[in-house]
C-alpha cells in the first residue's frame, strides 16, 4: 500500500489528495465529483471532509471515523454477496449530496469534526475486522467517494488480511476517481435515488445521469459485484411510470441479473412531513421488476419474507429465504448453483452460508496506524 502524503502543519488525519486542478483565479477545483467545489485557501466542500490546504485538496477525515459496527451484509444491502456473513462497517462524516430525505443525516450532513470520535488506521482496521469474524469491510453510513484515500487504503488492508471490501454509494463521482476508488472493491451496492433528473437536482441536488454511467461502469467495466438500492419515497419517486422506467433500464443497459431492492422510507431530516412507504408499494414496484424481466428483486425494510426470497429462475424453488437480515433456509451450493435444479445463482460464494443473522456489534477502536 503506498503511503499517502501528509500534510505540512496538519494534524495526523490529513493527507495530500491527487484530485484537483489550479484554476486561473487562484482557486483550486476539486475534481472527486461532478460538485467541482472551487475552493480559496481554508475552504471546506459541500461535503465538508475535503478542504484546500495551500497549494492543493486535503483529506481531513483520513483514519477517523463516526463509528463502527458488525452488520450483517444483508444490511448494506447485499443479497449476493457471502450471504449471511459479518462484514466490519463505518463511515466518516459529510456527504456530497443534499438529500432532503437522508436516512443517516446525523452522519452525512454533519459540520462537526468531533463526528469523528474513532481513530483506525487501515491495518489496525483489517486486524481488527480478521479477529472479529468479519468476511469484509464495508464502507457506509455515508459515501465512500469523499473519503477514496482512506477507503482504497482500507479495502486493501483488507485484501491483504484475506477480506474483502464493499463501497455502499450513492455513484456519484467523476470518471478517473472512480476507476480508482473502485479497483480496491470487491462489491458494491449503489443507491439509485429516483429516476428522474428532475428529483436527483430537486431533492438530492445531484444529477442522475452521473450515477448511470457508474452503474454501467461497474457491471460492464470492472469485476465488482454490483447491487442497486431505491428508497422509495411515496409522492415523489413511487409511481408506476417511474418505476417502470428505472426497471426496463436495469434490464436494457445492465442485465437481468443484476439485484435490485425497493427498500421503505421513513420520515427523516427535511422530509418529515413525508409519510413511510406502504408495504404495498415496495411489492408492487417488485411485481413491475419482475414484469420488465429482473430476476432478482427485493424488498426491505419490512418483514416481508416472500418478497425478500431468492428464487431459481430456473426451477422456480425458494433459495433462499430471508426474514429481514436473517436466513432461514440456504439452498445453493458453495458456489452459488441451485441445489435442486444446478442452476448458476449470480453473485459471490464461498462455502455455506454465515449464520450472524440480523445481530448489530459496535466495535469502539482507538488505536491510531496510517501506514
């Protein structure tokens, strides 16, 4: 792993980043996502982790974190991906978006640097995910994109330790950054808000046509197996037109194989006055998924174990049946084919499945490596 170049004067959570360019105004750009904060020495982004220091972008948040936590990997979620198996979670602070609905507001949106109260390097990190069980890393609770450095210097501490990493996003980054955050990763699940332009530039102040090109990226482009997430959000990207559309995409430019989940919104931040979303209309988005020809949909956020149930496409047996995050049958075979018809299931396996369940484990770390 190469070592990242500190900053001179800087604390010991700040590093040089390569992504940025000198403007004639004196300003310098940061070239992470298509934001482009134009910043003047001291100036922090919209996503408030990276700051222009002198000369060049700094990453402020390098080696803290808001927490961490054993999750099962269901929850980021992945459905495909060692199911039923630990996987070491945390975030930073901040965000690159402005969703007005975020579910994780009290880490994104934050402004505050004591946010980052855990302190790991990122091989003190993958010691400590190895002792613990975990089968992977995974970097969540807000986007992985603002904190690349850390996250690419995690993921492959990982890879050393035997682990695995997983970026959870919302796919919104420029070109050459994402080819080299996404060379470090394992697994992704990418949260496609809505699929209109005009919600991403209303409510998520972004655009959705950045976060396409990373879907297709990652499917066709690289070996990371790749998840889709929509929160649906009742008056505002639920209704069957919408939902139509997004699903005939997937199948058009990313395949039929490629898991979707329709998971429940809950009032939240800016969007309190938003009722949560009837159990109906994730099974009714899931029934028009499989209409447009996906194989793999699911529901979340609810009970809903039939609508959460890998089937066969083959055969049609249940595979694996799911409550929420916990398994209660597991019908593949260490490499992921039905068991009662041979059909290939796609997606990661190694072995049987974990038994961790639906168990939620803070960890609290201290120890400080930034090799």
């Amino acid at each position: 792993m190469a070592a990242r170049p500190r900053v001179d004067g800087a604390d010991e959570f700040t590093v040089g980043t390569a992504h940025h360019r000198a403007l004639d105004d004196g300003r310098i750009e940061c070239t992470v996502c298509p934001r482009a904060c134009r910043l003047r020495d001291g100036q922090r982004g919209l996503c408030f982790v990276r700051a222009r220091a002198g000369d060049q972008i700094v990453l402020t948040s390098y080696g803290r974190s808001s927490g961490f936590c054993v999750d099962p990997i269901e929850k980021k979620p992945l459905n495909h991906f060692l199911p039923g198996t630990p996987v070491l979670s945390f975030g930073t602070a901040g965000c690159n978006l402005g969703c007005r609905f975020c579910q994780n507001w009290d880490i994104s949106k934050s402004r505050e640097i004591d946010t980052l109260a855990s302190a790991a390097g990122p091989e003190t990190l993958a010691a400590e995910a190895k002792r613990l069980g975990c089968k992977s890393i995974a970097f969540t609770y807000n986007d992985p994109t603002i904190f690349l450095e850390y996250a690419a210097d995690c993921a492959d501490a990982a890879r050393a330790a035997g682990l695995k990493a997983v970026a959870v996003s919302a796919g919104y980054i420029n070109a050459e950054p994402r080819a080299e955050l996404y060379a470090h990763m394992d697994a992704a699940n990418i949260d496609l808000k809505a699929f209109t332009e005009d919600f991403y530039k209303k409510i998520a102040f972004a655009s959705l046509g950045t976060v396409l090109e990373t879907l297709e990226y990652l499917v066709h482009e690289t070996e990371v197996w790749t998840e889709i997430t929509t929160l649906l959000i009742p008056g505002h990207n639920d209704s069957d037109a919408e939902i139509a559309a997004e699903c005939a995409w997937i199948a058009e430019h990313l395949g039929p194989d490629v898991p979707l989940h329709f998971t429940a919104f809950h009032p939240d931040f800016k969007m309190r006055d938003v009722p949560p979303t009837p159990p109906a209309t994730l099974r009714r988005a899931r029934a028009r998924a499989l209409a447009e020809g996906l194989r793999y949909v699911y529901t979340g956020n609810v009970h809903d174990t039939a609508n959460q149930t890998t089937y066969c496409p083959g055969c049609g047996e249940a595979l694996v049946i799911r409550d929420w995050y916990r398994i209660d049958r597991y019908a593949l075979s260490n490499s992921g084919q039905c068991s009662f018809c041979g059909v290939n299931i796609p997606g990661v396996y190694e072995g049987k499945a974990g038994d961790w369940g639906p168990r939620r484990q803070p960890i609290r770390l201290t120890a400080s490596s930034h090799k």
